[in-house]
C-alpha cells in the first residue's frame, strides 16, 4: 500500500522566501562590487550642482504692502446682478470700481514704473548706477491677499535696491490713487462751472428782453434816466442798458455771497472735525551707515591737504590711507537698517481746508465790495415804471424768468461749492500698510534645495548605473 505522499502547500513558503533572499544579497552585493560608479555619478552630480548655485548671483527680495479701501457695500463687482459669479468678477474692488486683481496687475505697468524711477531719483541723488524703467518692471511682481490687501514684490541682486523699488512703488500707487480720484471730482466741478457760466449768458438775456419791453411798452420816464436836454434820449437808453446789465449782476452777486457763506460754514464745520497734525511714520538713514560716509569725506579731505605737505611714503599720509580703506571697507560690510520713527506733521486735509477758506474771505470781502457798487448803480440808475395794469402783467412775466433762472443759478453755485469741498478732502482709496526694510538674505539662488535635489538625482543615477554595468 503506497504512503500518501506530503503535498507541495507544506514547503512552499519557505522554498519562496529561501529564493527570495539570494536574490536580495545578489542586488546588494552588486550595488557593493560597483560603488565605484555610484561614487563617480554622486560625484560629478554633487560637484556640477555646487558649481552651478555658486555661479548664480543673489536674488534678494523686498516686499511693501498696500491697502485698497473699498465703501460699504461695494466690495464685490457683481454680486448684484449674478449672485454666484466668482472669479476676477467677484474680487474687491478698489473706489474705481476694477477688481483687486486688476489693481495689483497696473501696480507692474511701464507708466508706473516710469513715475517709480523718477521717484527714486528724485530722492536718492547719489544712487549709482541710475535704476531704469526696465530694471524696475522686470523686479517687480503684486500678489493679492483677500480682501483688501495687495503685496508688492521687488527683486534686485542689491537688497537696498529691491528696497528702493518696493517702496516707491508702494507710494506711486498711493499718489495715482490720489490724482484719479481728485481728477474725477475736479471734473465734476469743472462742468458745474461750465453750467454756471451758461447760466450767467441766460440770466444777461433775461434782463436785456425785460429792459427792452420796458422800453417798447413806454414804461421808462426817460427823464429820469437822462441828463437834460438833447441827451435825454441817448442818456436814457444808455441809463437802460447799464440798469439791465447792473441787474443781471447783482443777481449773480447775491446768488454767489450766499453760496460762498455757505461753503464757508461747510468748510469751517469740517476743519473743526480734523486734527491740525497728524502722526505719520518716517524711515530715517540708518545713523551709522551717515556717520562712516561722514567720516570717509572727512579723511578724504585730509589726505589731499596731507599730500601738498607730505610725501607719499610719510608715515601720516600712510595712516590715513589705511584708515580710509578701513572706513571703506565697514561700508561694504554693513548692512544699512533704516529707523522707523514716528513724527507729527501737518494734516494736509487740514492745511487745504485752512487755505480755501482763507480764499474765500477774501472773495466774500470782494462780492461784498461788488454788491454796495452795484446797489449803488441800480439805486442812481433806477426807472420809473408807469401804473399800466396790463402791461405790468406782462413784465412780471419776465421778472419771473428771470428771478426763475436766479434760482437755478444760486442752486448751481451751492452745488459747486459742494464740489470743491470734495475735493479739497478727497483722498486716494489706496493706503500704504508697510514698508520694506533692508532684506537680509536672498531668496535666490535657493541653495539647499538645490543640492539636496543634487545628492537625490546622483545616488539614483549612480545606483541605475551599477545595474547597467
């Protein structure tokens, strides 16, 4: 009888995993025999990858901040009309109505750029070599930080350039801010006045169509406009004219002393709810950096009156020199740390305010001094009109036009007193979060993910290597 022989389940697990293991110490034996290869691919990939970041200028980056204060109600483009809209249509939007993202986008354009460098030069007369338009449109990048803030990034292989840039960005952003919104108010009032000055060509009309019916009708005592004699009627049409045109005026006269009181009341109330100073923030040199350029002129300035005494090899001239190259050698060394230091200046609202109202007394002095003359005229040149019922209708009729476009006159005036004061306060819907200060270390090249990448890349290499060998 044949014994049941065991059947192959028993031993296989151990079969597979004795066969397993060979096969492991094979691999690792191989990678051990040819490390040589690894050693040299690690090698040349470790050493091309150090010469390459050494060989890569440093990158520093500045980074100021600005806010774009946007009205209730208003942050949204969009949300009335479609609800669920997203993207560039639903980002806040600044007071001129574009979206966040539109605004960070213009911070980078060649305009503002140009103004950016002209900025710079302006204060940094010394900066050497000039930064130019393209220099500071190729460093500049804006990220937008929801809701109201955008970053603005400058780039330049000197930290204190990329410092220059981000800042005065920063503040041409500001200053745009500032004129656009100050130009669509002085728009504004520049039609007002236009209106007005349409107006006035009405008002003259009017008064010219009541004198001539006054004249027409006979309701004039010519007389009384007259001097004597044969002058009577030249004078008295004369007398006409001037009485029409001194009426039209004082018309005008009294529209714009009414105005002009009011806005003086409107701008006092809104200087009373300002503060004459305001606290601003100021980055000052950094003291030590003045003091070592100081001093380096100073021995400068020496050394010349040193040598028309001395020679060259004289041991004071050689003092000299080496502490000018010690002076110098401190100022490539340091690093530049501006101070933020709180000062009170003068509110420029305020200040504005202040000078428009002292324009305007000066123009009620002036209205006034322009109502007793021409009170005084109408008063010399006044017409004597008869009781005639049904042509007195007829004249009132024109009376009413004209005290009618009075009115709309003075209404006018109010509101482009209004305007002024609007714009007299207006200011940018762009603010100035932060400033950068000096960067301190670069952020390019980015040397230690750039070498680890490198050691990654050359053990893979090197062990594929040993397994083609």
């Amino acid at each position: 009888m044949d014994r049941p022989t065991p059947g192959p389940s028993a031993n296989a697990p151990a079969a597979g995993q004795q066969s397993t293991i060979p096969d492991l110490r094979l691999y690792v034996g191989l990678v051990l025999r040819r490390s040589w290869a690894i050693a040299i691919v690690f090698g040349v990939v470790f050493v091309g990858a150090v010469v390459y970041v050494s060989s890569l200028p440093s990158i520093f980056e500045a980074t100021s901040k600005i806010v774009i204060l946007t009205p209730p109600g208003e942050r949204y483009v969009g949300s009335l009309s479609s609800p669920g809209a997203t993207g560039e249509g639903a980002a806040p939007v600044g007071g001129s109505g574009v979206s966040l993202g539109t605004e960070a986008r213009m911070v980078g354009s060649r305009l503002r750029a140009e103004k950016t460098a002209v900025l710079i030069r302006e204060e940094n007369a010394d900066l050497s070599p000039r930064l130019t338009t393209d220099e500071i449109t190729g460093s500049l990048a804006a990220e937008t930080v929801e809701p109201d803030e955008i970053r603005i990034h400058a780039r330049s292989k000197s930290p204190e350039r990329a410092m220059l840039i981000a800042n005065a960005t920063a503040a041409i952003c500001m200053e745009e801010s500032t004129r656009d919104a100050s130009g669509e108010l002085r728009n504004r009032r520049e039609y007002i006045e236009k209106l007005l000055k349409t107006l006035e060509g009405e008002m003259r009309k009017a008064e010219s169509d009541v004198a001539n019916y006054l004249r027409e009708a006979g309701l004039i005592e010519e007389g009384l406009l007259g001097e004597s004699g044969k002058e009577e009627g030249k004078a008295g049409a004369s007398g006409l004219s001037e009485y029409a045109s001194s009426k039209a005026e004082k018309r005008m006269v009294d529209a714009q002393l009414t105005a002009t009181r009011a806005y003086i009341a409107a701008l006092q109330q809104k200087q009373n709810s300002l503060s004459r100073t305001e606290q601003v923030s100021t980055l000052l040199e950094d003291p030590l950096l003045g003091e070592l350029r100081k001093r380096l002129t100073t021995l400068e300035v020496d050394l010349i009156q040193a040598k028309t005494k001395y020679t060259d090899q004289n041991p004071k001239i050689q003092d000299i020199q080496d502490e000018i190259a010690e002076v110098k050698r401190r100022l490539q060394e340091h690093t530049p740390k501006p101070i933020e230091v709180p000062t009170t200046q003068v509110n420029p609202v305020y200040e504005s305010l202040q000078q428009r109202l002292f324009e305007s007394e000066m123009k009620i002095v002036e209205l006034e001094a322009q109502q007793q003359a021409l009170d005084a005229q109408i008063s010399k040149t006044r017409t004597a009109i008869k009781n005639l019922p049904e042509k007195r209708q007829r004249l009132e009729g024109l009376n009413r036009i004209a005290d009618g476009l009075g009115t709309r006159y003075a209404a006018l005036l109010d509101k482009l007193q209004d305007a002024r004061i609007d714009e007299a306060v207006q200011q940018g819907n762009v603010k100035i979060a932060d400033l950068s200060g000096v960067p301190k270390r670069p952020v390019l090249p980015q040397r230690r993910k750039t070498l680890l990448f490198a050691i990654l890349i050359g053990l893979a290499g090197g062990i594929a290597l040993a397994f083609f060998l």
